[in-house]
C-alpha cells in the first residue's frame, strides 16, 4: 500500500525510491530516499565502543590522561598519567603516579586509577569492560596487574623501551592463560589471564615531552648517586 502511494506521488526522485521508502514507512514523506537511508544509519543500533569513539577519538582521551601526567609532575612525581574510560565513553576515574608521595613503588598511575574504579558499585565489572589510556607503555609490574583485572583494551603513548610489558621489553598482554591450570593443586584456582589489546603512539610526542621536562630540570627524588643532572637550585 505505502509503495503504491509513493509510486503515486509526483516530482519524487526516481533513484532508489522503492527500497529506501519500504525502510522509511510514512507515505507523504518528501524527502530524498538517500536522506532517509542516512537516518536509518545514523539511527542504527551500534556497539557501545564505537559509539563513544565517535564522539571522542583516541587523541581526545590521551590529552586527558596528559593533564593528569602534567599534574602529577607539578607534585614531584615523574610525569605518567592515565584514565580509565567506560564503552560508553564517561570517565571512570583518572590519576597520574603518586610512587614519591607515597614513597610506595607500586603506585603507579595505573594502580591508581583501577583502585579508584574498584571502589565504586560493581567496580570489577566496569573494569573488565573499560579502555585505559595511559601516556607510557604500562611497565611490566602493571601490565601483568592490567591482565589480572581483566581490562580488556589499552591506549598508550610513547613506548616503554626499558620496562614496557607491552612489547618495550615483553608482550605480557599477549599471554592467555585459561581459568584452570592443566595441573590442578595451585594453579586451579588460578583467574584467567585473557590477554588484552594494546595499541601504542596515540600523542607520543607530548608524552615524551612532559617527561624529558621533568628530567631536563633534574628529578628532584631521586638518589643523589642516580641523578644524572644536578637540581637547578641546587648549592653545589
Ligand atoms: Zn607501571
């Protein structure tokens, strides 16, 4: 019936007309058929994921995690920062190291930011479906942390050429463990390690940057055997 209509109607562009218009239901519709299918796509029902990269790219979130590094240097912490961020696109926590002012070594941004998501109300499974933009290739340490959390993607920036568990010294994101360990006793009750996503170079420049300002102006907590520069202030 609403063919025929449409077949009826004068002035209408021939081009497409009768499938476009099965889709598009209302039989006084004057619009193009083309213009139609464009709001039958952009109206489709599509993967969470890709819909909060739609309006955020990668680039966008990473000058997130950016401002948390820059923050965390302001602080005296070697510059690293990092987000967590849900399929459907909401910040779920950020943090930049806070290894000197906790004088604790594994308060790595990415420790950080998972412990805050880890508080919050079903904060495991928000973990295990979120994407964690982090401005340095997570070291090995967070890496394995990262699988054991199940966080299935992560965005990094610059490589983590000495202690990337990324592909910087190892692939620790590539190794798949299943749930149950072939010889029982321990290994049993064992988690999964399912591997994760990784992709590397989103801004990596920037990152590199913040970090080479940092050293450039000498760490301020580092052992004074290991500073390789001395502090600008410094009497000596
Ligand atoms: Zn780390």
């Amino acid at each position: 019936m609403e063919r025929q209509k449409l077949q009826r109607q004068p002035r209408r562009p021939s081009h497409g007309k009768k499938r476009a218009h099965r889709y598009n239901a209302p039989a006084q519709c004057t619009l193009s058929p083309w213009y139609c299918l464009l709001q039958l796509w952009a109206t489709r029902p599509a993967d969470p994921l890709k819909m909060a990269c739609a309006s955020k790219t990668d680039e966008d979130f990473m000058r997130l995690a950016l401002e948390e590094a820059r923050a965390a240097m302001l602080e005296g912490e070697v510059p690293v920062g990092c987000i967590l961020v849900s399929q459907t696109g909401d910040v779920l926590a950020r943090a930049g190291n806070e290894t000197n002012r906790s004088r604790n070594g594994t308060r790595h941004c990415e420790f950080v930011a998972s412990e805050k998501v880890l508080r919050q109300a079903d904060g495991p499974a928000l973990l295990r479906n979120s994407t964690l933009y982090v401005t340095l290739e997570p070291c090995i340490m967070c890496a394995a942390a990262l699988q054991y959390l199940g966080i299935p993607e992560v965005v990094f920036g610059s490589a983590n050429v000495r202690f990337g568990g990324c592909g910087g010294v190892c692939d620790i994101h590539k190794m798949k463990v299943p749930k149950s360990g072939p010889r029982g006793g321990a290994d049993a009750a064992r988690e999964a390690l399912p591997g994760f996503a990784c992709r590397g170079g989103v801004l990596a420049e920037e990152a590199v940057e913040v970090l080479r300002e940092f050293y450039a102006t000498g760490n301020p907590n580092a052992p004074e055997a290991k500073r390789h520069r001395p502090l600008p202030n410094a009497s000596t």
